[in-house]
C-alpha cells in the first residue's frame, strides 16, 4: 500500500511540473502576434522569412520569433534583422533589431 501511495505522489508531482512547462498560446497565435507587431512598427512580415525562425523558452516563459530578409534566408547562415519576443502568460510584446 505505502508503494502505491509513494508512486501515486511521483505521478502527481512529475505531472503537475509537465503541464506547467507546456506553453499556452499556440505557435499560430505567437505568429500572428508578431506579424501584428512587425506590421505596426511599419515592415510588412511578408517581406521577411518568417518560422521555422521561433523558439519556446519554458524558464522563462517566452515566445521569441526571428525575421530574417528573404534573400538572406538562402545563404548558409542567415541572420535575424528582427526579434519579437512574446510573454506566454500575458501576451506582452517586445521588439528588438537583432544585433
């Protein structure tokens, strides 16, 4: 009985640590997130190569999507003009030229 009771609290532990480390906005909603952001600081996302260009970092919580020119997006190692960060639990959007 003590073992099942010990497994029972593991389960209930490592599932709860699961399920906060999963993002809730979709890759979709971080998109167009950022599209709107881009778009309103005057540069249209269709000029720009957008994801695969996006990450999830679960520490921290945040979304950051990658804008790479077009043309750059074929060399060998293209590299981001533009970074939008999003918050995952807030929404909140940071620009920034990537440096």
């Amino acid at each position: 009985m003590r073992r099942i009771v010990i497994l029972y609290v593991i389960f209930a532990v490592v599932s709860q640590i699961t399920a906060s480390a999963a993002p809730r906005l979709s890759v979709e909603q971080v998109i167009r997130i950022a599209d709107a952001e881009l778009t309103k600081r005057q540069h249209s996302p269709s000029a720009y190569q957008r994801p695969p260009g996006y990450n999830y970092a679960f520490r921290e919580d945040l979304w950051r999507v990658f804008y790479n020119r077009k043309q750059a997006a074929k060399s060998f190692t293209p590299q981001p003009v533009f970074v939008v960060t999003v918050a995952d639990k807030t929404k909140q959007v940071t620009f920034s030229r990537a440096k």
